[in-house]
C-alpha cells in the first residue's frame, strides 16, 4: 500500500499520529521516518517562501512489504522563484513480493508526490530494473 498527499496535518497532529499509530494493526509508516537515506529539507509546505515557520504537510506512506530506500524533499527554485507552495517529496521503495516480478528479483519504485498550484500530480510508480 502506498498512500501519498497533501494532508494539510503536521506530524504532530491527530490525524497524522492515528495513520502511524503502531498499535493499530493496520497503521502506515511516514517513508521520511524509516528512509536510510535522507536528503533535502525538514519542511514540504513554504507558501512561496513567505512563512516564518515552515511546515512538513505533504507525505509518502507505505504499509506491507515495501522497504523504503530513501526519502527526499526537493527545494530547488528556477531563477529564484518557487514553482509551487510546496516542494515535491518522494521516495525510493523495494519490494521482494511483486506480482509485476514474477522471478521475485527486487524492483525498485520511485514514487514522487508534487502538489502545485492546487493540482495534485502523483507520478506513476516507475520500476527500475
């Protein structure tokens, strides 16, 4: 299961400790949380770079049988402007039990979440033999 948004929640909040909880058999874990490999910023919501608290609101979760790689949060501007309210996140998965892999080699999925201008584009899994 692979769960990625804007959930407008920081990960402090209610909403966000209930989807990690660990006693709830069904919980998601944060890719940022568990990645071995992290890179980019602390924060993915910046309003355009005009706050003065910066925000972590936008999340990759995964739940059974994906081991995340890496993790990261992408702050770049073009000609030092921001290209969104948000910075695209995403994150780096195997996976030994893939019904695309039948010969049970690993795969490897990329998976970015980038939010801009109110339009959520959530990229297609790419599989990296």
């Amino acid at each position: 299961v692979i769960v990625t948004g804007d959930f407008n929640a920081e990960p402090d909040s209610e909403p966000i400790r209930i989807l990690l909880d660990p006693a709830n058999p069904e919980h998601l874990t944060h890719t940022r949380s568990v990645a071995p490999v992290r890179y980019g910023r602390e924060w993915s919501y910046h309003n355009y770079g005009r706050l003065a608290k910066n925000m972590w609101l936008d999340y990759i979760f995964v739940r059974g049988g994906l081991e995340t790689l890496r993790h990261g949060c992408l702050a770049e501007k073009l000609d030092d402007l921001y290209i969104s309210d948000h910075c695209p996140v995403m994150a780096g998965f195997v996976s030994q039990n893939s019904p695309l892999n039948p010969d049970k080699s690993t795969d490897v999925y990329m998976m970015y979440k980038w939010i801009t201008h109110g339009i959520h584009r959530n990229s297609e899994a790419e599989i990296v033999q």
